[in-house]
C-alpha cells in the first residue's frame, strides 16, 4: 500500500484534471452575491468610466480598503468580454490560483513527506468543503494565498543551504505581489512563517541568508512605485492616508468592520475545518504536547506547523476577523490533520483518508448540482434580469442593492423609507429583501418577482 504505482498516479492526475475542468463548469452557474462581488463589479466600471486605473473609487467615494493589483486583472478580463466576465474572474483570479496553490503544497509535500502522501494530501485539500466554496467566490484571497505559497515553496524547498541570489529576488517580489493583490497578510504570513520554522530548528543566524534588508528595499521599492503613481491624482496624499492608517493600523487595532473576540476563529475552525475537524484538534494537542520533542518531529510536521501555529496567534489578536482571513492556513491545518491520522491510525489510515475524501466529493457534487436552484432561489440574478433599462428603481432596507446598478444600466438604486414609498409614483418598482417586506407591503404593491430571499415590488396607483 505503501508503493505509489504509475497507475495510481496516473488516476490521481485525472482526478485533479477532471476536477478542475468540473469546478471551472461550476463558475459558469454561479451568480455574484450583491455585498462584496456585485460591489467588485461597480469599482471596476469606475475605473473604466473615470479612465483612472489607480485610484479606486465605489461610487465616486475613495475606496481605499484594497490594493490594486486584483482589480487591474479583473478589469482587463472585463474589457475582454464584459458577458462572460464573471466565470471568468472566477477562474483566472481564485480556481487557477488555486490550483497553483495546490500545485505548490504537493511539491512541498513530496519533498518533505512521501509522494503518497502529496497525492492524497493534494486530493483532500482542493476537495475540502469550505476551500472549494471559497474557490468558487470573487474574492482576492487566494490570489494573495499563490504569492504567499510562492515565497514558502522557494524557501522551504531552499532551506538549510544558500539560497541563491534569484530565489531570494523572487522570494521578496512575491511578497510585494502579494501586498499589492491584498495588504500586508502577505508580508506577516511569510515573516512569522519562516521565523518561527527557524526558531524550531534553533537556527535563527539564517535569517542573514535571505538577506533581510535587500529584501525590504526590493518590497519598499514595489511599494513607492504604486504610491508614486497614487500621488499624480489631486486626491492622491488622502488616498494614501487612508491605505496606511485606516485600511492597516486600522484595521489591525480598531476595525471599522468585522469586529469579533480573541476567540473567534477556535469557534469558527470546527465549521470550516469539517471532515477534519477532530483530527486537526487532536493533532495540534499532539504538537504542543510534544512541543520540547522537536528532533523527533519530521521536517514536514514543523512546516506546517510553523506556518499555522504563529500566524493563528497573530490574527486572533487583531481587531477585525473573518473566516477567509485564515484561508492561507489551510494547506497547514490539513498535514497537521493527516499527520495525526498518519501517526494514530496505522492500520487504518488509508481507509480515513478514503473516507475523507470520498465525502468531501459528495459534498461537491452536491453542491454543484444545486447551483442552478441557489440562483434562481437565493439570488439577484432573475431581478436584474427584469430590472435592465428600468428608470423607476428604489430600495427599500436593502443599502447594498445599489451594487446592481450598473448590471441594469442605471447609475444607482436610492433608498426609500416606507413613508417615501406609500407615495412613490405609479408602476414604481421597490427591491426589498423577504425579512423587511411586511414592513412595507400593502394594498397597493403587486408582487411582481419574489424568490426564496428578495422581493420586487410595483406600485399599482
């Protein structure tokens, strides 16, 4: 069993094809949540209405909450084709970093493990319900998550001899990249990463071989180039006052959104984590318990957790918290947890991570069959469907409905109270999601589109 035959490889490798051909299927019957990718979608044609490619703008209000570099990718791919943008964006910008990402942890895993073991990590990995779920959103986070991988893979893979002078280069542009695709995870992942994976091996003096202040000239350098761009607009010094002290100490001392306690991330693991969940808790117990036993542990224990154990402290004391925030932990929290099956099931191990993975791809399917039911119950996509060209729009309680406006060629949906919409004019149509429409509902609103989630409203007289 413990022999890698050139059939089992080869099933393997068609598994991981025809997944992803199956997952790239699924973006096509996806439809865009209205908060943050309907909201991607109004900052993208800001930059081409306004022709300014470096400041981003919603709704011609500064929004300094992300850097560029994602938004640059997606508005080249909607010039491209503005129709099939969506799948698109789904693909290039979260499935195929993806798969990159999990190109880079069967490397690793390879090297460091068994190649076994990286197939089969691989395969649980991609398949895990909460990553192919992310996977399938507009979202910059793994397109930060393939920097960070990059910049672990070209020093793990490097580690314990010189590090030439090309892989320290791309180490640190890598992370530039990584800033500018998302902000500063992209530099602190790395850094807590491999200094603590040092500290472990009591080999800290290595440091100076990745030569840390070049490093840091090649990342400021990455960093000056885009804030000197940002100075050539008028709005440019507040727009930069914003990046560094709203959208980074901010955020990591006092978030103006997504405020949770120290302890919210050990509540949300167990959900995000299944089918793994009692195997990675009782793998990280295993690893503290076993924290001053560190020659007995393999190099690949230490990887992962070096790169989970730090880097979970460190986002647990920030302000703001949400669960993608951990994403590039991931790969981490799965060695960790086949590392414990590995180690406690002996006998058994082949048949968990069988069973592992044979669940997470029912799950899949499930959930791929069921996309073209959630769009059609669950989102806007039959609304703007009859909304397009229309003038007389309002919400009512809904302040994110205005992220459709230009999917119906309109340049923003107000906002009413249910005062304002007895007297709204007639053949007035109001967008109000299903929990607020009693709230507004009477005698003359026809109920003209209602699915699972939203309602719209027309106005008889």
């Amino acid at each position: 069993m413990n022999i890698l035959t050139d059939t089992t490889k080869y099933k393997y490798k068609l598994f991981f094809i025809i997944y992803f051909i199956l997952i790239s299927i699924a973006s096509f019957f996806r439809f865009p949540d209205v908060k943050n990718e309907l909201k991607y979608f109004v900052i993208i044609d800001q930059l081409i209405e306004n022709k300014n490619y470096i400041i981003l703008k919603y709704f011609n209000e500064l929004y300094p909450d992300k850097p560029p570099l994602y938004f640059w990718i997606l508005l080249s791919l909607r010039k491209f084709s503005k129709d099939m943008f969506y799948p698109l964006g789904l693909i290039f910008t979260s499935i195929l970093p993806a798969s990159i990402t999990a190109y880079l942890g069967f490397k690793l895993s390879k090297l460091y493990w068994n190649e076994w073991m990286a197939y089969i990590s691989t395969a649980i990995f991609i398949t895990l319900p909460y990553i192919f779920g992310i996977s399938l959103v507009l979202r910059m986070d793994y397109l930060m998550i393939m920097f960070i991988m990059l910049v672990l893979y070209t020093f793990f893979k490097s580690y314990p001899k010189d590090i030439s002078s090309i892989n320290i280069f791309f180490i640190y542009c890598f992370i530039g990249f990584g800033i500018l695709v998302k902000g500063g995870a992209a530099f602190t992942i790395p850094l807590f990463t491999i200094i603590f994976y040092l500290y472990l091996n009591k080999d800290i003096k290595y440091l100076k071989k990745i030569r840390p202040i070049i490093g840091i000239l090649i990342i400021l350098l990455i960093l000056i180039t885009w804030f000197s761009l940002i100075l050539t607009d008028i709005n440019g010094i507040q727009y930069i006052k914003l990046i560094l002290g709203q959208e980074t100490i901010g955020r990591m001392i006092k978030s103006k959104a997504h405020i949770k306690p120290f302890y919210f991330y050990l509540k949300q693991l167990p959900f995000t984590l299944l089918t793994l969940t009692p195997f990675f808790s009782l793998g990280v117990l295993s690893n503290l318990n076993n924290i001053f036993k560190l020659d007995k542990w393999k190099k690949i224990d230490k990887i992962s957790f070096s790169i989970f154990f730090p880097n979970f402290i460190f986002f647990s004391l920030l302000s703001g918290k949400l669960e993608i925030y951990l994403l590039p932990l991931y790969y981490a929290m799965i060695i960790i947890s086949l590392r414990f099956i590995e180690n406690k099931f002996i006998y058994s191990k082949y048949k968990i991570y069988n069973i592992i993975l044979f669940i997470n791809i029912f799950i899949f399917l499930i959930c791929s069959f069921s996309l073209p039911f959630y769009t059609k119950n669950y989102t806007l996509k039959p609304v703007i469907n009859i909304l397009k060209n229309n003038n007389n729009v309002y919400s009512y309680r809904f302040l994110d409905a205005k992220n459709i406006s230009f999917e119906i060629n309109k340049k923003s949906i107000e906002g009413i109270s249910s005062d304002e919409a007895i007297n709204i004019n007639k053949n007035t149509l109001i967008l109000v999601r299903n929990k607020y429409l009693n709230d507004i509902l009477e005698q003359n609103f026809q109920i003209i589109f209602q699915n699972r989630k939203y309602t719209l409203l027309k106005k008889n007289s």
